[in-house]
C-alpha cells in the first residue's frame, strides 16, 4: 500500500510525501518480520541472573526499536512518535513497560501530535531484563530524573495487566 502511494504522491509532484511512504513502507516490513507467528512462544523470557544495568539498553534500543523511531529515539515523521521526553516513558512505570511487552494500536498524542499506528508486541523477542534495559535508556536520555525499572518491576506490571 505504501509503495502505491508513493507513486502517487511521485506523480503528484510531492516528493516529500512520496519518501515518507517510502519510509513508512521500510518501517512496516521490518516491525511486521518482528511480530511473533502464531506458533511462536508468548511468554516472556526471564533470566533470574540478569541485571538491566548491566545489559546495554542503547545497543537493544537499536536492535529493536531504531527502525521505527529513529537512532536518536526523536520519531520518524508523521508516522513513528519520539520516545525521548514522551511521557509514555518518563511517566508511571507500567506505561512503557505494558507498551513494549503488549504493544499499542490505534491514536496516540505524543508531544502535541497525533499518531495512528500500531507497535507490535516484544514480550516473545525480549527478556523482562531487556524490557527493563530498554525502558531506561530511552528514561535516562530524556530530560529530568526518572526512576530506574527493575526485572522485578517488568514482573509485577506484568502480572497485573495480564
């Protein structure tokens, strides 16, 4: 659908526009290889060992979530939010832990702006460690001092919005 509206918009003389598509379509291909089949485990990984401070919440931010919103976690256009200084990470805990384990669809207000789309589930891909790590890379690069999410804390959110 994107690469037909790309068109459109090419023959329309936006180029701009066309490239978003372009983008959108590029996004949508990378989230869609990353949602779990039906025939892959939904449980959520735990390593009783692991410590989200010593995991590296950068390198598993680029991993998973750069392609859709950016390298510097600012959003890609009018498609995919910016994650740093949104309060859907700096607020309440159990926001950006119950997006990134569950997911999100539908209209969101990030910043003043609508978004419409939908994030796919990571709770088959990521550990509750590497939920955690995440979660405070994208809580420490955001202005102010929010405080830290433990593997515990992935664990009771979890448990209480099943």
């Amino acid at each position: 659908m994107h690469n037909q509206m790309a068109q459109h918009h090419e023959q329309m003389n936006h180029p701009g526009k066309a490239k978003q598509h372009r983008k959108m379509e590029q996004g949508y291909g990378k989230m869609k290889s990353m949602v779990p089949r039906a025939d892959q485990s939904s449980n959520m990984p735990v390593n009783e060992n692991a410590d989200p401070k010593l995991l590296n919440g950068a390198n598993l931010y680029i991993q998973n979530c750069a392609s859709c919103h950016g390298s510097n976690a600012e959003g890609i256009g009018d498609v995919f939010p910016p994650l740093v200084n949104s309060k859907w990470i700096t607020g309440n805990k159990s926001i950006p832990v119950r997006i990134v384990r569950d997911g999100l669809s539908g209209e969101v207000q990030v910043k003043g702006k609508t978004y419409n789309g939908s994030m796919p589930s990571f709770k088959a891909r990521l550990s509750i460690a590497e939920i955690a790590a995440i979660v405070n890379f994208l809580r420490d690069s955001s202005d102010g001092n929010h405080p830290h999410i433990t593997q515990e804390d992935v664990i009771e959110i979890s448990k209480r919005y099943q």
